[in-house]
C-alpha cells in the first residue's frame, strides 16, 4: 500500500483521503473453520454477519464479518464467504472475482430496483450460475491526480455482488451479470446475442463550440 501521508506546497503534512471501508446490507455468512483457527485441520462452519467491505488497490475484495463468537475479523476474503452451507461445488477466487478493486476508496450502493433480483453470473471460466443480486461497488479516484483509468469511460468498471446458488459470492462487473425475472425480461436472458458496444464517449454539456457567455447583466438571458 502507497504511503498515505505526503507533503502539500507549504511542506505541512497532510493524510491523503483513504476510504477503505464502506457499510454494506449486512447478510449472514458462514466462514469454515479451518480458515479462521489455528488448526488447519479444523471441521466445520462457524456463522457470523457481513456488515462492511474492504477495498485495498490491487487485491481481491474483503469483508468486515462479526461471528456468532464475538470475535470480530477484517480481510475476510470473498472466496471465504458462504451465504449457505448447502453449497456442493465451489469455486476458487479468480473465478468469483474478475478484476482486483481498484482504489481504495470504493462506494457502496443498493440499487433498490435491483434489490434481490435473481440474474446469470457468468464466470471467469464462462460458467454461468444462478444468483441474486446484493449490493453494487463503485470505485472513485485515490485523488485528482491519480485517476488512472477510472475516469475514462471504456476502462471505469462497478461491480455487482451477486450470492451464487452454490453458496458462494461473486463479485463481478456489468457485462458478466444477466438479469431476468418472470414479467420483463424472462427466464432466459442472453444479452450476449444483442452485440452490444462499450460506449467510450466523455459526455460533456457545456462546449464553447457552438455557445459563448452572454454579454449581458440580465438574470434571464
């Protein structure tokens, strides 16, 4: 992780803004044992709530997860997580998460619209699983002077957190999720055949190409 104080033009130390952190719908969550003791030999789930995520640049999602022990643990990573301990068949992380975060300040929303509703996570591996969407995670520039890519639109990416009928959660980007249902889009979305392009264009309203500040004092010009 970058040093997160510098110095500004008066040469006064300043914290650089770090988010890290944001709340999320807490859900309740099973983690195995053998991750959480001392023994990796360890048998069974222990239950716990997700309550918060964690977005450190270039690594895979973590959560804030409080157990039914008292125990309260960061870092739990996404592969970790289980929203069921039906689950049969699992999946490793590189395939749950298609891109590492990618700032460290991430911001968190519930699309109420889309709250709980069921869709096809397609993996990294093109497997398509049933889910059920949870929350969404924007990312905003560490600061002004280090976007990177993030303002350029063919490279900004969300991503939607989806819990996988296997028990699992996936966190994935827009082009990975297909949404259905039974009243608008069917129960079997293939968004894929429609060709869609990424749109690159930066939108921007106001352009001196066609329009100048009036010269006028009037409040309605």
């Amino acid at each position: 992780m970058r040093e997160p104080w510098s110095k500004n033009k008066s040469s006064v130390l300043v914290m650089q803004e770090l988010v890290v952190n944001a709340d999320i719908p807490p859900l309740k969550v099973w983690v195995h044992n053998c991750h959480l003791q001392d023994n990796e030999e360890a048998d069974g789930y222990e239950a716990g709530y997700a309550f918060a995520i964690q977005s450190f640049k270039g690594r895979a999602l973590q959560f804030h997860v409080l157990f039914q022990s008292g125990a309260h643990f960061r870092h739990i990573p996404l592969h970790w997580l289980l929203n069921n301990i039906t689950a049969c068949e699992t999946y490793d992380l590189e395939r749950l998460q298609l891109w590492d975060c990618f700032s460290y300040r991430p911001v968190v929303t519930v699309y109420d619209f889309l709250r709980d509703y069921s869709c096809n996570a397609i993996l990294k591996d093109k497997r398509s699983i049933h889910g059920k969407y949870w929350f969404t995670i924007d990312w905003l520039p560490d600061s002004d002077d280090k976007s990177c890519s993030l303002l350029q639109p063919d490279q900004n990416k969300c991503a939607h957190v989806i819990l996988l009928a296997n028990g699992q959660i996936a966190c994935l980007p827009t082009n990975r999720i297909a949404f259905k249902d039974a009243y608008f889009v069917g129960n079997k979305p293939d968004p894929a055949s429609k060709r869609y392009k990424t749109i690159d264009t930066i939108w921007q309203a106001v352009s001196c190409e066609r329009w100048s500040v009036a010269n006028t004092d009037n409040t309605y010009y």
